[in-house]
C-alpha cells in the first residue's frame, strides 16, 4: 500500500477536520495533461502558500517568503520546461511546511518543526486529527493526481521519462553551495548520468552530483515513482539566485529543454 494510500484510510479513522476552505486553491495543479512528449515534469515545492485555517504557523511574512516555505523560482522554470517540452507538469500548491509532499508520512520532516534556523511554532504539538488533514487535503490529493497520470500513460504504452524541478540557497547554515545545479539520483543513473555529461560541456557552471541534495531514503517522489515504477529520472536541483526572476527562469528553462531533449536521445541511443 502506498503511503498515500495509508494516510487517506487514516485519515478515515480519525474525527474529521477540516483545513482547506472551499474558496481557497486545489492543492494540486496539472498543466499540459494532454501534452505529447515522454517527459512527466513534478514540483513538490511550488508554493509557499498556508491555509487560512493555520493563520502564519506562528513565522513572519519574511520567513513565509523564505526557502523555507518553498523552492524560490522552481514553479516558474518548471511551467516555462513544460512549454518548451510539451511535458504535463503536476505542481503542489501548499507549502512544505504544511505538509512536505516529497518526504514519506514517516518522516520526521514530513510536517518540520525546524527549517534551517527557524523554529516552526505552529507545527508543534498537533494531535492526530490536525496531521490527518493536512495528509488528506494536500498530501493524498498530490500523489492521486500523479499516481493518476502515471497509471495512466502505462496503460498508453507510453514512454514517461520522470524530471522532478527543485531549486536551492546559494548557502546554507552559512555554508555556501558553489553549484549553479545539482543533478539529483540513486539507484538508477540513466538520466542523471546523460544529463550530468551534457551539463558538464557548459566551464563557466560548476554541477553538483548528488550535490548540494541526494535522494533521501525518506524521500517521496523518485523513490516511489522512479525507481519503483522503472522509470529513467532525475531530480533538478537550480540555485535560487540565478531563478529569482524571468530573465534568469527563462534562460534555465531554455537550457534544460535543450539539454533534456539530448539526454533523452542518448538513452534512446544505448
């Protein structure tokens, strides 16, 4: 059973409790679902947004707009990929720090109490039935949608090279990441070894392997949708600065589609 699964039957079990108002935003956005390449596109960390029924989780309107709350620039260079590539992206609307959507339910920071310096008062002390809504309003919607699509597409006989969009701080815990990208992987590197190659063409970036972020035993997305299904992935990782505004989203976008065009024919090649 998948964990997403387990949390909608949890949730069944515990008093119902209701967090996301009927005039607030779906919790799962697909752009592009009739769109004809292989390649699946999947933001976990699109938004920073908090439902109105858990007020600010005790953070400023500074640390809300911080990475903390979400992958800065990471939505918008996933929409314009999606556009170049013809690719359905899934996006999750909610920040991470309702409920992390790439972190299995078991995890300690699937519902965090800390980001980096911050303390997440709000998070703190929920009972069973705050965690349970949080899983089936955003969690299980998120991974249904996806889980969806990729049944589906299986059921085409249709070749689904999975990308997962993420970015990172240029430091962190005062340690600085001289990475312009990371390319993100585990047990299986077609993608990322195809695409590190084409990346790595480029001196004037310096590319991370598995750097500044690997795949977690904990984590959600690749495990579960890659390597469990089979699918060639990889996770993109692009340092926040150079994706704060259109100029440098529209520059990333237009590399990644040209180069996860080549990545995919090597593959296709071997």
């Amino acid at each position: 059973m998948s964990a997403a699964s387990a949390a909608a039957k949890a949730a069944k079990r515990i008093a119902p409790l209701r967090l996301l108002g009927t005039d607030e935003p779906s919790p799962v956005t697909i752009e592009l679902p009739a769109a004809t390449s292989d390649f699946v596109l999947t933001c976990e960390h699109a938004s920073p947004r908090i439902p109105k029924a858990l007020g600010t989780l005790g953070l400023s309107h500074t640390e809300l707009s911080s990475h903390i709350a979400w992958d800065i620039g990471a939505a918008r260079v996933a929409q314009l990929l999606s556009e170049r590539l013809d690719a359905t992206l899934i996006m999750q609307n909610y920040s991470r720090l309702v409920v992390d959507c790439n972190r299995l339910l078991t995890a300690v920071d699937s519902i965090p109490r800390r980001s980096e310096w911050v303390d997440i008062t709000g998070n703190e002390r929920l009972d069973a039935a705050a965690v349970a809504a949080r899983q089936a309003e955003i969690f299980v919607p998120y991974h249904n949608a996806l889980h969806g699509l990729l049944e589906q597409r299986q059921l085409d006989r249709r070749q689904t090279l999975l990308i997962a969009v993420h970015s990172f701080t240029p430091t962190f815990l005062n340690v600085s990441r001289p990475w312009s990208i990371g390319v993100m992987y585990r047990h299986d590197a077609r993608m990322a070894k195809a695409l590190l190659q084409l990346l790595r063409r480029d001196k004037r970036m310096e590319v991370g392997d598995n750097q500044p972020y690997g795949i977690e035993d904990t984590d959600y997305g690749i495990p579960i949708y890659g390597e469990s299904r089979g699918l060639p992935h990889v996770g993109i990782e692009i340092r926040q600065d150079l994706i704060a505004d259109e100029a440098g989203q529209k520059t990333w976008a237009g590399r990644l589609a040209s180069l996860l065009k080549q990545a995919s024919e090597l593959l296709s090649a071997r």
